[in-house]
C-alpha cells in the first residue's frame, strides 16, 4: 500500500471518479499508481466501460500505462459485445412475441441502446427489461417459455417472492445468451406510495426508429431511473445508476417541456421525493445542470419522513464505491442496511418485513461453503 | 534483478503483506496480497524464476488472498480471493491457498482480456514456431505441454493462446505456473525427476493439483510471441497406441473457435484471427498412450517444417530471435532439466 490514494474514503473516491468522468484529459495526467487505483475503483463501480469510452472519445487513452490502456480496450469490446447481444434478444423477443397482441416497451439500458443515448456508450447491460400490462403478463410468460426462454434455478421462497411481491416475474434466459430477460408489469414494486400506473407509463411510450418496441417518454425513463435508485433499492454501490439519471437529464433537458413533464409527472406518480433525491444528488456528484426552479419547485414537494441531511448523509455514505484494497467500508455497510430496511418499510407492513429478512439470513448462513465454480 | 526464488519465503511473505508481489506474465501483469503465510511458501516455489521488478505502479489485476472473517471461520479456516474491493467466490478451505490464487488470476485474466483473442489451449514454441495444444477434456492438453517445456520447448502458456487479432500470425506468451491434475504429477514427476514440481493440493474440486514452475529461459522471453505453426489436438487413450490424422482446416477452425474464452465477444474479428491461425498452421490429432510417443511426434511434426523453406509471413519484431530463446534455454539445463527419455 504504496501511495497516498490509498487513504481516500469511499465519498472522496466518488468525487475522483465523478471528475475523471466529466473531464477525463485529467487521469492521464495523474501519477500510473493513482491512475491504476482509480480504475480499479470504477471497475469496482461498474463504470470502467463508461470511463474507457470517456477516455477514448477525449483521444487520450494513448497516454494512459500501456496494461491500463488495454483494459480500456477489452471493456470497449465487452461493452461492444453486450450492446450486440442486447439487441439480437430484442430482435428474437420482436419474433417471439409478435402473435401475441398486447403492448411492450422497452426498459433502462435495452431502452438507452436502441435511443443510442450518450448514457449506453460504454455501458455494461447484464439484463434486458420490458414492461406489459400485468392482464397479459401471464400470456407474455407462457409465450416465452413455450419459445425456448427458460426460467433460471431459483429456490421456492424466492419463486413466491417474485410473484406475490415483486413487479417482475422470475427472470428469464434464452438459450446460451448471457443476458437475462427480466418482465416487469410496473416499474416499481407494488404495495408502496410510489404507484406509477402501467397503463399510463406504457399509454406515453415512444416509438424509435428501427426498435420493434416503444420506450418510454423521456420523463417516465428519468422518474424509473430515479425511483429504481432512492425508492427500491439500498444505494449500495449505485454511483452507476446515478450516472445514467445524470445522463437521462443531460439528454433530455434538450427537449423543450421536458422539466415542466416531469415535474408534473413526479407529482402524479407520488415520485416527487425520488425525483428530488436525483436531482439533489447527481447535481451533488456529478455537476448536472438543473434550472433553479425545477430543482426548487421538486424539493418543495418531495419531502420524505427521514430528514433530509440524514438521508442524503445515508445515501451519500452507501452510494460510494468500494476502496479496492479495502472492500466496503462499515459505515457505507450499515446506511446500505437501513437505506435497505427503509425500501422494504415503503413497502410492507412490519410483519412482511420480518419474515422476508428471517428468510434471507437463513438462506445466507446455509448457503453451501463450497463454490459451485469449476477450478480451471 | 533479484528472482522469487533467491529472496526466500520470509522475504516474499513481507512483499505480500507490504506493497504486493508483482508478477509479469508477459501479456498481464498482475499485483498479489496476500496475510496467509502457506501461500507465501508455495508462491516462492512455484514462481521461483520470477523476477520480481520494482517501479511497476500499474496491473492488469491487483488480486488478494485473505483469511476469511465471520462466523464459519469458526468451524474451518478459510480464505477469499479478493479483487478490487470484490469477494467473487465463496471462500475457499485455506490449505487450497495456490488453487484458489491460481484459478482466481485465470479469472480475471480472461475477463479482463477482450482486447485479445483468448484461446484455450497451451502453447509451446520451438525455432519461432508455436504449437497450440488445445484443451478438450481428457485430452492430457497440460501434461503435454508440461512433458514439452521440460524436455527444452519454450512454453508460452499452458492454459491461454493469446492473439492480437490485428496480428494473427503471432502468439503472446502468457507463462504461468502449468497445473497438473491427480496422476499426472507422478507421471511427469517420474519422466523428468528434475522437476520443480510446488506442493501437493489434495480434494480441490478438479481432485489433486501440483504447479511446475516455469523454466528461467522462458520467463526471460515472455515478452516475444511466436508465429503459429502447427495444431495438435491431443487426445490421451489408455488402450491404444499412437495414431496420427490430419484434421481438416474447417474442423480445426470449428474445434479452435468453440472452446476459445472469448470468441463470441469478438464476433468477426475473432473469426478472421482463427482463420488465419488455421490457414498457416498444419492441424493433426494426436491420440496417444505413451507421453514420450506424444513428444516425439510433435517433435517430428515441427523438423518435417523447414522454417527457412515455408514462406511464413513475417511476425514483425516480435518473433525474431527466438531460436536464440530456445538455444540459450536448451544450454540452460538448470532451468529445465533435459529429459533423459528423449535425449
């Protein structure tokens, strides 16, 4: 441990890697032992493929260390590659689905690549999302499976989690594709103040050349983003998901009546806290411009039970990538649990949340010790 | 510059509790921590000819084996391999400490290698000219290879067959330790008792693994390629003899792409860079019972190609002067020990 960025803490490496991202001319400029920390911890962060992109664009990658510089070049391949897979499942999900008649739009990073916004450049998409109405999400899932998509192992308690509290049935894989299928019928789980109606979501969806399936209004992608991140999950090593409502606003500002959609549309879904927590954030993090007003107008509405400086002080603590020689710090591991407990009791009455955490820790503490990997 | 081997367990144990083992394989460089003494013992072994270089601030991965904290540490030492701040694996018993850094290198190395055409197979180079052994199961691909190096080959990998696809013609070592598996420790460790074979590993999940070391001769060259030559996929059969066939360039180039890491990944450069190995290199099975008849078969293959008289395209700076690799390894018997079945 040899150099004096071994010491920073998980927010002073979040505000490092947020500003090689906005001007990447400055890594290349850093000593090599800063440099190879700081893109380990956007791998950590999984924003490497996006920081390999930024730095290719900026034409500067030729400067980095020559090991340094070929990780960029292999991420740009995945990152090639994971764009190409994602678009042939679109294009067999085009075929599979075409008798069946009923409305599917196209979720995050499947939706960002065939927009081909500046937030899929880079980006490492794991899954593809698509939205119908839950009426016919039955139809949509027995099509599938009879087409050759496959449900992925999963234990019995999970399985029923799934379908009697989740907003997407049990992932889906078709074939040897490594990218999962996951079929939602809200965009946010059910049960919570948060209730963007489906109908509505899917009534605004856009058509984009050359897709098969609609995506939805640029409002509706930033208010997913936003509610994914602060209402649904626990933070944890999110600097990415920021990222792309960075992005998404960024884009879509360009568009006349965007900020005056989706403030509107926050209000209507109750997403006015998550939206003001992205905004509040992302400007935090990464300097997003937002006009005085809409931030202004979307703090007034968005007020949620925890005070605001200790949620934002939670947020920002779990938020943070992991130290690469350090793994996660404590405190970012404890606001990653109450950020998670605070999801769950959006949700669910306190009994639902008992039993759920019991059942998880069991699974954890009776997990197999051997790993299931082959030893190459 | 100092080898592994001359600093001493003592000396290695503090690198990797201090600021890291460095270790340069040619096409990666990697950076390893480690608190767990045993491993420090086995690395010293089994990387014995390493240099290990100062200066180096950057990796292509920077990887740690720590003992386990929590609760089932209780009931058994464990330990984890530690990557960037990730836990990839479940934990590991901790006397399957080598296994565990091996494999977890291996990992990372072809996950991190897409700017590369990662083929599986192992590689030995004679005269400039590369062997590519591909790996099938059962087929004995790194006993052989382990069996070529010892008896004077130049190794260049025993488990990756790196390609730049801008440049097909060439191969990239990528020299790590060669892992044998359950009978075939005692089958070379019989063959070339000279051996530096590391410690035993008894019940990982592929049973028993030992590492050879690599020779001096070709950790000094792994940073020259070789031009690929010649394919042969192995295959070891208990019951029969030897028996040579030539395999058609379309079944090779089906063989050799399938069982690459990242051929997908690399969609139609990937398919030119193996259809260029393909056309340049003649593709033989080799089905064998005797390790020696395996040698000297593919010794065979290599003499009935006269390097001066195939106009082989040049492989650019890289290639040249590797026959002097191979002439001042072939002096070097410390290094690897001459085989007394062959010579």
């Amino acid at each position: 441990m040899n150099s004096g960025v071994q010491e920073l803490g998980g927010r002073e490496l979040a505000a490092k890697l947020a500003a090689i991202l906005a001007v990447p001319e400055t890594l290349v400029r850093m000593p090599a032992a800063e440099c190879d920390l700081l893109m380990r911890a956007a791998r950590n962060a999984k924003l490497l493929g996006t920081l390999a992109h930024r730095l290719s664009e900026a034409r500067v990658e030729s400067a980095l260390p020559q090991v340094l510089r070929e990780q960029c070049a292999s991420e740009l391949a995945l990152s090639r590659h994971r764009r190409q897979m994602v678009l042939w499942e679109i294009d067999r999900l085009s075929r599979a689905l075409s008798d069946v008649d009923t409305p599917v739009v196209l979720l995050k990073g499947a939706a960002y690549i065939v927009q081909t916004l500046p937030a899929a450049a880079g980006r490492m998409p794991s899954d593809v999302d698509i939205l119908v109405r839950r009426d016919r999400i039955a139809e949509v899932e027995r099509t599938l499976l009879r087409k050759g998509w496959q449900t992925t192992p999963m234990n019995a308690y999970d399985q029923r989690y799934y379908r009697q509290w989740s907003h997407e049935i049990p992932p889906l894989r078709y074939g040897p594709c490594p990218l999962e299928l996951d079929v939602h019928h809200a965009i946010v789980p059910p049960g919570g103040r948060a209730r963007p109606a489906a109908s509505e979501l899917i009534g605004s969806a856009l058509t984009v050349p050359g897709s098969p399936f609609p995506v939805l209004s640029p409002e509706d992608q930033t208010l997913h983003a936003t509610l994914q991140l602060f209402y649904d999950s626990d933070c944890s090593n999110r600097l990415r998901d920021l990222l792309d409502i960075d992005g998404l606003l960024r884009t879509f500002s360009a568009r006349p009546g965007y900020w005056e959609r989706l403030t509107q549309r926050a209000g209507a879904f109750g997403a006015a806290h998550s939206l003001a927590c992205g905004l509040r954030h992302t400007a935090r993090v990464f300097g997003t411009p937002i006009p005085d007003s809409v931030a202004a107008a979307v703090s007034a509405r968005g007020r949620g039970w925890l005070p605001q400086s200790a949620f934002d002080a939670l947020v920002e603590s779990a938020m943070a990538p992991a130290h690469p020689d350090g793994g996660a710090a404590r405190t970012a591991v404890a606001a990653a649990g109450l950020l998670r407990a605070r999801a769950l009791c959006l949700r669910f009455p306190p009994s639902v949340v008992i039993r759920h955490v019991a059942a998880r820790t069991l699974h954890a503490v009776l997990k197999p010790v051997r790993p299931d990997t082959e030893v190459a | 510059m100092s080898r592994i081997g001359e600093l001493g367990e003592a000396a290695i144990a503090a690198r990797l509790e201090g600021t890291g083992l460095p270790l340069d394989f040619g096409a990666a460089r990697v950076r390893v921590f480690s608190d767990h003494l045993p491993l420090a013992v086995a690395m010293t072994q089994v990387y014995r000819d390493y240099p290990v270089f100062e200066g180096e601030s950057a990796f292509t991965v920077t990887a740690a084996v720590r003992r386990a904290s929590g609760v089932r540490r209780l009931l058994r030492a464990q330990i984890r391999f530690v990557v960037d701040g990730d836990a990839p694996f479940e934990p590991f018993p901790a006397e399957t400490h080598l296994p565990l850094l091996e494999w977890g290198l291996n990992w990372c190395i072809a996950n991190r290698s897409h700017h590369r055409l990662m083929l599986h197979a192992g590689v030995v180079a004679r005269d400039g000219l590369a062997v590519l052994l591909p790996a099938y199961p059962g087929s004995g691909k790194s006993t052989l290879t382990a069996a070529l190096m010892l008896s004077g080959w130049r190794l260049l990998s025993d488990e990756f067959g790196v390609l730049n696809p801008a440049e097909p013609a060439v191969l990239h070592p990528l020299l790590r330790p060669v892992a044998l598996k359950n009978e075939s420790i005692d089958v070379i460790r019989a063959m070339y008792p000279g051996a530096a074979i590391g410690p035993a590993f008894p019940r990982t999940r592929k049973g028993t693994v030992a590492h050879i070391a690599p020779a001096r001769a070709c950790i000094d060259s792994c940073h020259r390629g070789a031009t690929a030559r010649l394919v042969v996929f192995p295959k070891y059969d208990s019951s029969g003899g030897l028996e040579i066939e030539p395999v058609a360039k379309a079944r090779a180039f089906v063989k050799l792409a399938g069982n690459a890491f990242n051929y997908e990944t690399l969609g139609p450069q990937a398919f030119h860079a193996v259809r260029a190995v393909v056309d340049r290199c003649d593709c033989y099975q080799l089905r064998y019972r005797r390790l020696d008849d395996a040698l000297a078969a593919i010794n065979g293959f290599l003499r009935g190609i006269a390097p001066a008289s195939q106009p082989l395209q040049p492989a650019r700076a890289q290639a040249d002067g590797d026959s002097t690799a191979y002439a001042s390894q072939a002096g070097s018997s410390a290094a690897a020990p001459a085989s007394p079945t062959l010579q």
